[in-house]
C-alpha cells in the first residue's frame, strides 16, 4: 500500500494504520470505520475528527478556521467529494 492515502481522510495507509476491517468500496485508516462493524463512521464524525485532531491540535489552527479547512479537504477526499 505504498504511498496510498485514506479514502475519506487522507492518512497516509501505513500497514499500522489500515482498517483492519472494512466492508466498504474505499481504502481506509482505522480512525474512518466502527471497529466492530468494519462500516464508515459518518461524514459529520469524520469532519468533526479531522478538524479537532488535525487542523486544532496538530497544526494549531483556530476552530472556525479549522473547520472550514476540514470542509474543503473532505470536499477532495473520493469518500466525500459527492456529498454535501
């Protein structure tokens, strides 16, 4: 999986990261499905999750900024780019 990125939030898919259970069509990170089901957690979970754990804590942006960051970068993501 070199070089691979999640579906629905771009992390990079090293080996430790991958979703060890996945029944959807996307490539996805352990962070993007429900363990115990192997399903996608929600677009508004996975907007919120992006922009709290990356755009707020890691690179230090504020809320509002942070949040329409994580709204554009959904928008690219193949997971996302179809829904509103």
């Amino acid at each position: 999986m070199e070089n691979q990125l999640c579906d629905s939030c771009s992390l990079p898919l090293t080996p430790d990261v991958v979703a060890p259970k996945n029944v959807t069509q996307w490539k996805l990170c352990k962070y993007c499905v429900k363990d115990e089901t192997g399903e996608m957690w929600s677009r508004e979970e996975i907007l919120t999750g992006i922009r709290d754990h990356f755009f707020i804590a890691d690179q230090g942006m504020a809320e509002d900024a942070a949040q329409r960051a994580a709204e554009e970068a959904l928008k690219k993501m193949p997971a996302w780019k179809d829904a509103e």
